[in-house]
C-alpha cells in the first residue's frame, strides 16, 4: 500500500470553507455537518491519502460521517479543484489537496519502499501546453509518474531516504 511521505501543514480556511459550501449550493447540494467533517479531515491527511483514510480521519470528528459520504464528498472536492486525484495504476485511488504550489507536479512511484513522491516538473506545463496549442486544443489535465526502485532498499532490504522527499 503506497503511503504519503509527509503531512499536510495547512490549515482550514474560511475562505476554503465558504467556497466549497458556494460549490455544493452551485450544485443544488448544502453543507451538511458530515459533509463539513470530511472537508476538516482533509486537513489532518498526508500528502498522499486514500478514501478509507480520509473516512476514518472524518468518523473520528464526526462518527455520524458515513463512507457513503466521503465516497460522494470525493468526487466534489475534486470538481471543485479542493483536491485532485491520483492515479498510481494500483487497486486504490489516492488525492492530495491542491496547493497554491506555481509549479508543475509529477509524482515519482518508488516500487519498493511503495511511497509517492511529488517532485517540481515546471516543463510538463509548457510542454502539455505547447502540445496542445499546435493541435488547437487546451489543456484538461496532464500528469506526469514515474515508476522507480530504490537501490538502497534492494541492497539492504531498507530505505532510509523514503522518509525525506
């Protein structure tokens, strides 16, 4: 199971708060007080988090939340650009919370101490954009993953770094 490398120092903000609550009113939904305790409990994530994770964050502000919620909760909070999903082509699906991050993203997979680390990737956004303005087309969504091992790990069945990214 993949594991975010480090914890997410963000705090709530109002201003977050409100504008999702504006999203799901956009959406004929409200903020209910389950809704809300998921919303909080993204910020108690890794970096990295899955949707088991962040229900169990979530029960335990609120243990009315179910994990009918939070699997409804997950696709807003993407929609309305709060999160965005990763796809590391495994069995679960992980998120990270949008940052106010100016650079590109890619998510390095290391196979064998099985974490996701982000690293800077500046050229992946011109190159997606440049690419698709020679077709005539805008950018939806790019990514960027690598798959890599760690040697370290394989030599001494431990990795000491997989803990610093």
């Amino acid at each position: 199971m993949l594991v975010g490398v480090m914890l997410m120092s963000v705090s709530i903000s109002q201003e977050t708060l409100e504008s999702f609550s504006d999203f799901l009113g956009s959406k004929g939904l409200r903020m209910t007080d389950q809704r809300k305790g998921v919303f909080e409990a993204l910020f108690k994530q890794p970096v990295h988090f899955t949707a088991e994770q962040l229900l169990k964050d979530a029960q335990s502000l609120d243990e009315t939340v179910s994990r009918a919620t939070v699997y409804r909760c997950l696709p807003l909070m993407v929609e309305s650009g709060i999160i965005r999903k990763i796809d590391v082509g495994q069995e679960n699906k992980y998120y990270a919370l949008n940052g106010t991050s100016e650079t590109f993203k890619a998510q390095v997979i290391c196979s064998d101490c099985d974490r996701i680390h982000d690293v800077d990737a500046p050229f992946m956004e011109w190159y997606g954009k440049t690419v698709s303005e020679k077709l005539g087309l805008q950018v939806k969504d790019q990514r960027l993953q690598v798959q890599a091992e760690c040697p370290e790990f394989r030599k001494k069945g431990n990795c000491t770094q997989a803990c610093h990214s």
